[in-house]
C-alpha cells in the first residue's frame, strides 16, 4: 500500500498547514522573502541615490548660484550706502531698487550658509559688474568701503578749510553753522599753554593734509583728525626743539609756525625765515610781518597792503604791537612747525623777496636796504 504524505510535508516551493477553520495557509518559502528583501533594498538604494543625486544638484546650483553666476546690474557701477543696524534683507531691498538683481531671500540664506550674523559694516560702498553674491557680502563683511578724500592746503586760513569741509557733498555736515567755540568743544581741541587761558579761536588748530574718508562720513571726524594730527605735530617738534628759543609754550611756536608759513615763499628759505623772526623776538625787535598785518585787517583787505593799513591798530599788526601776534594766522604744515622750533643758525634780522620765491637775507638795516633798492625798486 502506498504510503501517505505528511500534512507537513513541503510540496512544491510552499507549504500548508491547517487552520482550525478547516482552510490551509500559505507560508511563503525562505528563497520568497529573501527575493523581497533583494527588492526592497533595491529600492532603497535607488531613493537614497536619488536624493544624494538631488543633494548634489542642490549644491551645485547654490555653488553656482552664489559663487559663479554674475548678478545683473542695470548699470555699474552703483553707489550704495549701508547704515548702521541695517540687516540684510533690507540691504537687498535697497540693492534692487539701485538695479542689482538680487532677491532679499537670496541673500539672507547665502549670509546664514557662511557664517555672517552680525559682521555686516556700515559705509558706502561702490559694486561693479561683473559680482557674484559671495563677492558681494564680502565686501560687506570686510567693510570695503568706497572712500574718498579732502585736502586742506598748507597755509590756508581756518575760514578756507571750513569753506571746503562745508562744500564737500561727501559729508555729512553735523558741525555747519556752529561757532568756533562750539566746535572746538565738539572737537575737544586742546593746545599746551603757560597762560591760564583756554582756546577759543580754531585758527592754526588743524593740521593741513589731505584726509580719506568713506563717504556718509561726520565732518567731525574730519576736524578730530586734523587736530589730533596737528597736536602730535607740534608735540613731536616741540620735544625735538633747540634751546633758548623766545617762546613760553607750545602755542607760541604754533603762532611762529603759521607766520613761517605764510612768509616763506622757497622751501630752502625756510629755516632762515623763523631764523629772522626768532632773532627779532629775543632782541625785542618788532616783528613786521605783512601777513600778520593782512590778516588784522580781515575783509578790509582788497589785496593791496598799503601805508594806512601798516597804520591800522589791529591785535595782528606787528609793525606796532610787540611780540607775537595772539594767534596763529593760518594752517601750518610740519616743515614751517618744525623751522620755528629749530630755526636755522644765521644771524640775520631782515629779509626781501628776490622777485623769484627766493628771499634775501641781511644782517643788519643797510645791507637791507640796498637788498631792497635792487630786488623791489630796480636798483634805484
């Protein structure tokens, strides 16, 4: 008799078992879920590809993006100033409506990708095409600001170096209609003096140079610059001085110093310029200096120096007053600074134009004046 197959037994590639409800399971094979398992995990692979793929492409386009594609300006180069607390999608907003392409999202997420919270620097900046995002914040980061300048002539009188600052568009202008005594306060302007007698004149204050600066700028950094440059000027020529000068303070030397200045017409003159004027003050000689005097008489001067103007009793007039003159008469450059601190070694009183910016120096009254009869009156 043939034997009987156990309900267990495999047949095929599945097997039954029976249920209490009299029906059959099927159970799928080990092969069948191991078949599965292949296909879910090459399934996996292929999404887990995909979004690497996808990954990648994001990259790529945000390294182009950013750091490649060239944004597009309307015109370049465009001048924008960034102010202080300004955050980034604001900086944006006022780059589109200066004609740069950029969308304020943009850049805030580029600013976030690189690190950049708070590093923006305020100023006006200058961005020309060709310029990519990255290159763009960079900039901003680094506060690669747009400067400019403003030069202060040596000689100039403090009215002209105001008259400059206030003209100058680049400014803003904080300090415009406000009074010497004002400013110098702003300032903080300060000179050493022997006498108990505060600074209340801006005249010879500032140092005459030219200075850059970012446009946006306070001219009141300007004017701090300029005096903080003149006071380490005059300090350093001060330390550096010779003995036995006629002067009681560094205030002193700066009045000597701005009427050098203005008296020198050839850089080689100059030593022996102060040299004349030091040698007068220690003999108790008048001093005699026309621009002294020009500067006495303020607007009255039409360019003319005339008999009456020598006449003309004013603080400044040193063909009556003795002595220095109570401030200085103009902006002072470090060579003229440094002359009336250590005058030349001559022995001369007098001095007259050769006609040619040169001068020529006397001993005394007679050699004078026949250095005068033939520079100025033609020998006669």
């Amino acid at each position: 008799i043939g034997g009987r197959r156990d309900s267990s037994g495999m047949e095929g590639e599945a097997a039954s078992m029976a249920d209490p409800g009299g029906g059959r399971i099927i159970i799928g094979t080990p092969c069948h879920a191991e078949a599965m398992t292949v296909v879910f995990k090459g399934r996996s692979a292929r999404v887990l590809l995909a979004l690497l793929g996808l990954a990648l492409a994001v990259l790529a386009w945000g390294w182009y993006s950013f750091r490649v594609a060239p944004l597009t300006f309307a015109a370049s180069p465009v001048r924008y100033t960034v102010a202080k607390g300004a955050n980034v999608r604001t900086i944006a907003a006022g780059l589109r409506q200066q004609g740069i392409a950029i969308s304020p999202t943009r850049l805030w997420l580029w600013y976030r990708l690189r690190g950049y919270d708070g590093r923006l620097k305020a100023g006006t900046y200058a961005f020309a095409a060709p310029l990519t995002v990255d290159e763009l914040l960079g900039k901003l980061v680094r506060g690669d600001v747009l400067m400019t300048e403003i030069r202060f002539v040596e000689g100039w009188t403090f009215r002209q170096m105001r008259e400059a600052i206030d003209a100058n568009p680049d400014l803003v202008h904080d300090t415009r209609g406000v009074d010497e005594a004002e400013l110098l306060r702003r300032v903080g302007a300060s000179v050493a003096r022997s006498v108990d007698a505060s600074v209340d004149r801006a005249e010879g204050l500032f140092f005459p140079d030219t200075y850059a600066f970012s446009p946006g700028a306070s001219d009141l950094e300007i004017y701090r610059q300029a005096h903080r440059r003149l006071q380490q000027a005059l300090q350093a020529a001060w330390d550096a001085r010779t003995g036995q000068l006629p002067y009681r303070d560094p205030y002193e030397a700066l009045v000597m110093a701005s009427i050098v200045e203005k008296e020198t017409g050839h850089v080689d003159d100059r030593g022996k310029v102060a040299a004349v004027f030091v040698n007068r003050l220690r003999r108790g000689m008048l001093l005699q200096s026309d621009p002294t005097t020009i500067y006495g008489l303020g607007e009255r001067f039409d360019g003319n120096l005339r008999k009456r103007d020598l006449q003309a009793d004013t603080p400044y007039n040193t063909y009556l007053r003795p002595g220095l003159p109570p401030t200085p008469i103009a902006l002072p450059g470090k060579a003229s600074i440094e002359a009336a601190l250590r005058p030349a070694d001559v022995s001369a009183l007098y001095f007259v134009s050769r006609g040619d910016g040169t001068s020529e120096f006397s001993d005394d009254l007679p050699s004078h004046n026949r250095a005068v009869s033939r520079y100025q009156r033609g020998g006669r």
